[in-house]
C-alpha cells in the first residue's frame, strides 16, 4: 500500500490564466504532461516563500510567452509546497529546480 501523493488541483486546460504559454503542473498532471509529452517540457520546481525562486518566475512568465504556440517545448511551473516531488526527477534539495524533460 502506497500513500497517496499530495497534488494541488489540477488549474482549468492545465494553464496559468495570468501568464500566456505558461504550463502549470500539479503533482497528479506530471507524468502525462511530462513524461509521456511529445514537446520537450522546461520545468521550474518553486515555492512561494523561496525568494531564488520568486526571482526566476519573472524570466519563465517571459520565456513561456515568447515560446507560446511553439510545437516543440512547452513552459511549466510546479509548486513543490503544494505538490509531492518524485526524487526520482528532481533528487536535488533545493530550489529553485530548473530541468527540461
């Protein structure tokens, strides 16, 4: 018996609604809309209280915009006080965690 993982819930098309192009993944959306992606994913693994993190987001909101409509990458932001983080993928203890899948 496994416990079940913690996952925020998963935001309406998987999209931030105040950042265009910009992925959001939950716990429960990542291995679809990563790992089983045709697009390469770029991935930021943040925290709301990380200030590292707090001053990176601005350059994914950025690069997600530009890359908006690409059919080869997509750009995604996943909040790891939110969400279980499989160290399978992410075995660094910190944050931010920035990896393209």
């Amino acid at each position: 018996h496994t416990a079940k993982q913690k996952s925020a819930a998963r935001p309406p098309n998987d999209a931030d609604p105040r950042h265009d192009g910009l992925m959001i993944l939950v716990a429960d959306s990542f291995r679809e809309l990563v790992l089983e992606s045709k697009e390469h994913v770029l991935v930021c693994v943040h925290a709301p209280w990380c200030e590292a993190c707090q001053k990176v987001k601005p350059h994914f909101y950025r690069l997600a915009k530009m890359l908006k409509g690409a059919d080869t990458i997509r750009v995604a932001l996943l909040d790891s006080d939110e969400n279980d983080i499989n160290n399978r993928f992410f075995p660094e203890p910190f944050i931010p965690n920035i990896k393209l899948f």
